[in-house]
C-alpha cells in the first residue's frame, strides 16, 4: 500500500469513528475532499454546509452546489453575518478569527439541529506553518482537521481529489475577499464588490490564479504569476486593466512586480505575530 493509499484509508477511519458530521464546506478542493471523504465513509451521516456572505466571490455558491450534487452529499447552506462584527470591520490581522468565529457558531447552530455529532473543516497539514487565525477560532469551537490529523498535505489533497474525481482538483485556492483588504483599511461590502469584480474582470482573460489587493487611498496592487507579467503589462491589455478597476472605484492601479503570493498582505505583520 503507498502512502497516499495509506493516507486516504486512515482519513476514512478516522472520519468513520467520529459519527455524524457537518463539513465546512467552500467548495474548494480542500474542504472538497473532506466532504467526499466524509459521504464515503458516512453515507447520509455527513452534511457539507456552506456559508454566504458578501464576501464570497461570484459563483463560488453555484460551484459549491454543482460539487456537493457530484459528491452526492447533502448540502445546506447558511447565512453568516460577519459584517455585523465591528471587529471584523475594522481589519486587524485576526479578522479571519472573527470571521471564522461567526462561521462555526452558525455550524454549531446547524449541527444541533440536523444531529451531527461533530464539525470537520478542510485544514491541511501546510495550513499548520502559516499565520492562520482562523484556526484559533476553530479550536475554540472543537472543530476537528481530519486531513490536517491525517498529516495530508495540500498536494496529497490536489491527488486525492483526482482520485475521487472532483473537479476542483487543480482549482487555485480563493480565500475570502476580505482578506484582498490590506490590514488597517475597514472592510466594507463596496470594497469586497470592487475587487470580486476586478478578479472576475482579469479571469476572464485568462488568469486563472490572480489577487487584486486593496491599499488606502482606493489604491489596487493587482497580482499574477511572475511568468504572466509581461502579458498583463502589454497593450491592450494594459490599458482595459485601467479603464476597467478605474470604472470599478479604484484611484490607482499598480502591478506587483513580484507577481502572485499566497497571503502576501501577511509580509507586514511582525514576526512575534507570525510566530504566535
């Protein structure tokens, strides 16, 4: 037996000897595994549940609902209210906390009534060396990280995918518009509109893996992979990118030079607030 094989067959167990399960469910190809992995081994005894908010990209409901129906698992789906919080509003680096906090108490809420036993999330083994405060927040509300458990890694979870035929195996992962937001600047819903639309607008160009991230002062920092640079700075292009996020709201347009990084905006926190 490899080590994948070995892997997939202790998730099952382990997701298998906690009962009935409701699956924090993006639509990702993280949560995505756990939700399949979870109807394997539990049958009608796992639910995936997915939580709507402004924040959530156009079409990611309708992908999420479209991957749930390929699974074959119930899905139900739950109308979180982080901007209701004045602590996630005003963006500090746990607003992820804040808003996580919301999510699985809406969970807690769900899981009581449909009778699920316990609440999974999609946390992997690489999510555990990254500043993540989300997971915090998880921890307060003993939710369980099977792959994370299971020492899955995020390119075991992209295989594993593969093997139970999701087809967001190669999906590029799509974090919460809020955390495009630049820490410090408040988080509005006309800010997560601006820049939905702005992703939406470079995607359907053909970037796949883009962030456009907002900085004070209305100011986009738009980012794709360093090899898609010189094609995202040439005209016409060039110019559509301007007219377009101009349209959108944005005073500034500017193209990290760098080019695409996971969680970039984390490059200004202290090393003390990485570490803890």
């Amino acid at each position: 037996m490899d080590s994948l094989t070995a892997k997939r067959e202790k998730l099952l167990s382990l997701i298998r000897g906690l009962g009935r399960c409701a699956v924090a469910f993006s639509g990702g190809v993280d949560s995505a595994v756990v939700a399949a992995a979870a109807h394997e081994a539990l049958g009608d005894g796992a639910v995936a549940v997915t939580g709507v908010s402004p924040s959530l990209p156009a079409g990611e409901l309708q992908e999420a609902q479209a991957v749930a129906r390929a699974i074959g698992i119930r899905h139900e789906i739950v109308a979180t209210e982080e901007f209701q919080s004045d602590e996630y509003l005003r963006n500090a680096p746990d607003r992820c906390y804040h808003c996580k906090t919301e999510l699985y108490t809406q969970l807690e809420e769900l899981a009581e009534r449909v009778g699920a036993d316990v609440i999974l999330n999609g946390a992997n083994a690489d999510d555990a060396g990254d500043y993540r405060p989300g997971m915090q927040a998880a921890r307060e509300h003993r939710v369980f990280s099977p792959l994370l458990e299971c020492g899955i890694t995020k390119a075991e979870v992209r295989e594993l995918a593969a093997q139970f035929g999701l087809s967001v195996w190669d999906k590029p992962a799509g974090p919460c518009l809020a955390s495009r937001i630049a820490y410090g600047e408040e988080v509005t819903e006309d800010r997560v509109a601006m820049i939905d639309r702005a992703e939406r607008f470079l995607r359907e160009r053909g970037f796949r893996q883009v962030r456009v991230r907002y900085h004070k002062g209305d100011l986009a920092r738009v980012e794709v992979p360093a090899d898609q640079l010189d094609r995202l700075a040439q005209e016409p292009l060039r110019g559509e990118l301007v007219r377009r996020l101009t349209e959108l709201g944005f005073k500034y347009v500017t193209i990290d030079l760098l080019g695409f990084r996971s969680g970039s905006l984390n490059a200004v926190l202290p090393v003390e607030k990485l570490l803890a």
